[in-house]
C-alpha cells in the first residue's frame, strides 16, 4: 500500500506533495512549483537576479558552482557571487536540467497570499502579516530568503 501523503496543488502554482517529509521542527511548509510567475514573483519579492556560476552562451564562468550541471542561482542585495543572466536563460537552463523551485514557506509570502485573496489594495498590511504569522504557528517565523533547486 502506497503511504505517500496526497498531491495537493495551490492556486498560486506550489505543490506541497513533499511538505510532510519535508516539514521543519518550526511548522513552516516547504513549497514547491515549476510556474514562471510565481518564481519571478517571489525573486521580485526578495529582489533576487537570475544568474549563474557556470559558462555559457551569454557568458564566462565565474564561480565553480559543483551541483551536477544545472548551474543556476540567484543574487541578492549585497550578495552577488554569480554572473546575472536573463530569465529566458534561467528557465531555459531550468527546463533543460527538469528542476522545481523549492522553499521554505515564509511569514512575507503567506501574507502575500493573503493580501492577494483580499483583492490587494490598502490597510490590512498588518493584519496580513499577523494571520500569516498565526497560520505559520510561528510568531516572526521565516525571515530568510530560502530556496533550492530539486529534480522533479
């Protein structure tokens, strides 16, 4: 008999099929999606620049990134070891090597969540925030911009 928990698909492109296996002490939920929009959504929301460390047709190597292949990364603000690329060749490179995109469930990206079902717009910023913190079960929790690269 199969155990593995049910795949169950959000409407804002994660899966969280691994997020029982893969679940922190803390509660949070590891979240996991291959859709363009969330990730630029979420590389926006953390002013992350698509790059790389290897050589390829727009460029040099610049950094020896050993992850079998798929050699894609992210820039932050003050943290910028790789050569930013386009995104075209990000999901182009993403596509080629079958990757998802994996993080940790954050306070920041639930309260977007939650301000999106709200219909945006202004004066529930801190209720966001706090029905987030509240869902997570961790008060402050997830302050970091976590992310990996899995083989789907």
């Amino acid at each position: 008999m199969d155990n593995t928990p049910p795949r169950s698909a959000q409407p804002h492109g994660f899966s969280t099929e691994a997020a029982d296996r893969l679940r922190a002490p803390s509660g949070t939920r590891t979240l996991i999606t291959t859709d363009r929009d969330t990730i630029q959504r979420w590389a926006a929301r953390h002013s992350a620049v698509p790059a790389t460390g290897e050589a390829t047709a727009s460029g040099p190597a610049t950094v020896n990134v050993n992850d079998g292949g798929a050699g894609i990364r992210f820039n932050f603000p003050g943290m910028s070891p790789f050569r930013p690329i386009t995104w075209d060749e990000w999901f182009g490179n993403f596509e080629t090597h079958q990757l998802a995109f994996a993080i940790d469930e954050e306070t920041a990206d639930r309260a977007y969540e939650i301000w999106q079902a709200h219909g945006g717009g202004d004066g529930h910023d801190r209720e966001d925030w706090l029905e987030a913190q509240h869902q997570l079960g961790v008060p402050g929790a997830g302050q970091s911009a976590r992310y990996r690269l899995v083989k789907r």
